[in-house]
C-alpha cells in the first residue's frame, strides 16, 4: 500500500479510545484485526480507518482520493482493472443493471444525482436513457475524466457542498459509495434534504452476513472477505443495520432488490412515501420517437439478457449444490467402502479363528476318543500296554 493518508490515519488511531458505531454505540464487539462489531445495530466499524480530513481531497496528487486512487491503487492494490478499461466493461455489466433498476422506480426525464460516479459512464447510459442526470466525485481528475470521456456534467466536491436546491431531485444513486463515508449519517442525511418529497435513494453497499463470525468467514472462504478493507470501508452494515439506517434518515420505504453482486452486495431502495414501481407498458407508451424506441428495443434486449445471465445464475447455483451433494455423497461411499473392507477383514479373521478353533477341538476329540479305548479294556491289558510304551533302559 501506498502512504496517501497514513499521518491521518496514525492520528485516527490514536486521538480516540476507540470506533463509534454511526448509530452513536460506543461499546463495540472485537471482530476481527481490522474491525469491531456493533451488536445494537449489526454494523462492522473500522479500527483505524480514514479520518474525515484523509477522505477528503485537498490536493488531488496526494490525497487517497485523488488522481492515484483511481490509477495505481485500484491496480496494484485492488487488483481491478484499471478505470480506461471500467469505462467501457462497467457500460454492459454493472450499469445496465443499475439502469433497469432505477427504471423500476423512477422513469425518464426524471432528475438523478450518482455520487461516486467515478469514469461517468453511468451518468451517460442515464442521459441516454432520457433522464436529467449529472454525476459528483472528489477528485479533480476524475471530474474530468469523466467529462471528457463521456461528455456528462460531474460536480467536483462532496455532496454537502454542492449548489443544488433541496428538494429538487427525483433519484440520488450511491453505488458502491456508503461503505467509504466517514459520516454515512450525515452524508445521506443531506442527500435526503436534496429529494422530493417522493425521491428515492437507490444504495450499492457490501452486505455483512450478520452473525457470521469473523473465524466463520474465513473457514467457509466468503467472498465478503476481499470487502473487508479496513482503511477505506468505514462501515459495512448488514441489512438490519442498513434498515436502521434509512429509518432514522425517515425513509420508511425500503425495499432490498437483487444487487449484480449478490454474493456480497445488497442492493436498497428507499423513500419516505410509499415506493411506487413503474408500469413498463405505460413507460414503452412515452418512447414513441424512432431514437426512443431504438432505445426501449435495446433496453428489451438487455432485460432479455438479465433473465438469460439469472436463469444462468440459478442453474449454476444448482450445479454447485448437486456437486456438493455428490462430494457429500461420495464421501459417505467411501467411508462405507472402508468400513466394508473393515468387516471384511475382521469376518477373515474371524474365520481363520474358527478354522483353528475347530482343528484344535479335533485334536482335543482325536485324544479322547483313544483315552476312552483304552480305559475300556480289561485291566491286565492296559498294563501290559503302558509297560510297553516305557521307554526301555540300556546296558
């Protein structure tokens, strides 16, 4: 790793007796070397993580959010592929999927903030799709990365900073975003005063398996282990922390969808009027220009590539479980085999024991049989036959 961040981080460790829980716990649970675990609302918490001033990005060649985050650490460090190549693998992966789903809620021209929208390639597919949509990040460099790669509008600088008009916003989208805010409470809380009264917030966050231990975790090789990131993922919730949440931010409506990462993700729609999904019909009814409907015929095509990839996905998921059952299976088989081959030995055994068992008692029948003859014969006869066994003298 590199040293972007590090006095601040040495500061964090230091200047505090030890982490606080967003929901204001204080005594947390030991969990693992890099976190601890809130038991009153199932949130793992970072030891040492990134203070508000580290997470900032004053200036963008040495901050850990700066030009190198999205460069050599998401390389070197990460091991993902670096962003000129997210830029375009993100577009028919991840982002299709976050667009059918903001779709299901909000439909076009509505107004969409992305926080953390890194290369821009979102915000674009979003603008495409026909909504008014612009995207925020920190860095300097990657606001114009992503200006000039996809020609989008990107706010520079945290949301709270932001001169847009509360109230005004139909959608905000966190993806992958809630796990690196120092202040999660804060930062959608002010997300909040920016939508409409019938706005959504729609979050990409890691899923914590609640009541998982850390010793769990590794024994059954999760994939929520590579997510464990200590120093950038401040709080990783589990759904009932991430429920917690949203409820005191006064979004009673939650829904969990299915995230493109279910593995390890959740995926959260919330808003504080009830959530009204979209009729498809009626949104195909309001593309009707030859652009839009190459466009609603694209967005079939994709939704028809979805079920084939879940369809994929589930049969996938019966595979590994009917091998597992087969691993089961077969080492039941073995054990069974070798108990088999146990029997088999010890009846051998047993056998081989009867066999001279019963040559014994033989013997044993064979030297009563003549005992017997010879008790049965007249007295002078049996002495004349003992004096003749004698063994006879010499000399």
């Amino acid at each position: 790793m590199d040293d972007r961040g590090t006095s601040a981080v040495i500061a964090h460790e230091t200047d505090r007796e030890g982490p606080v829980c967003w929901c204001g716990e204080r005594g947390l649970r030991p969990f693992s070397p890099a976190y601890a675990l809130c038991t009153t609302c199932g949130t793992l918490v970072a030891r040492h993580g990134l203070t508000p001033e580290a997470a900032a990005v004053a200036d963008d060649d040495r901050a850990f959010y700066g030009k190198d985050y999205w460069l050599s650490h998401q390389t070197n460090d990460l091991g993902n592929p670096d962003i000129t190549r997210r830029a375009r693998t993100d577009l028919s992966d991840r982002c299709m999927h976050w667009l059918r789903t903001l779709m299901g809620y909000k439909a076009p021209p509505a107004r969409v903030l992305e926080i953390g929208c890194a290369h821009g390639g979102f915000v674009a597919l979003l603008r495409w799709a026909g909504y008014d949509a612009t995207g925020l990040e920190l860095s300097p460099w990657v606001v114009d990365y992503a200006r000039e790669t996809f020609g989008v509008p990107v706010l520079l600088g945290p949301v709270e900073a932001q001169p847009v008009a509360e109230g005004s916003l139909d959608a905000i989208v966190l993806n992958d975003v809630v796990e690196h805010l120092p202040d999660p409470r804060a930062t959608l809380a002010a997300c909040a005063r920016l939508l409409k009264p019938d706005g959504v917030l729609v979050v990409q966050m890691p899923s914590y398996p609640e009541g998982a231990s850390f010793e769990q975790l590794r024994a059954g090789n999760s994939p929520f282990l590579h997510l464990m990131d200590g120093k950038e993922h401040l709080n990783l919730f589990s759904p009932r922390a991430a429920r917690l949440l949203f409820e005191r931010l006064g979004f009673s409506a939650i829904e969990f969808v299915r995230a493109h990462f279910d593995v390890h993700d959740m995926y959260v729609i919330a808003g504080r009027l009830p959530l009204v999904r979209t009729d498809p019909e009626a949104l195909a009814r309001t593309m009707m220009t030859p652009e839009q409907r190459v466009k609603l015929a694209w967005l079939d095509l994709l939704g028809e590539v979805e079920l084939l990839q879940a369809d994929r996905a589930a049969r996938l998921d019966v595979i590994q479980r009917l091998d597992a059952e087969c691993a089961a299976r077969l080492d039941v088989i073995q054990r069974l085999e070798g108990a088999a081959r146990q029997a088999r030995a010890d009846a051998a055994a047993a056998r081989s024991e009867c066999e001279r068992l019963v040559g014994e008692l033989r013997t044993r029948a064979a030297t009563g049989s003549l005992t017997r003859k010879l008790m049965g014969l007249p007295r002078r006869a049996a002495r004349y036959l003992k004096r003749s066994m004698r063994p006879r003298s010499v000399g």
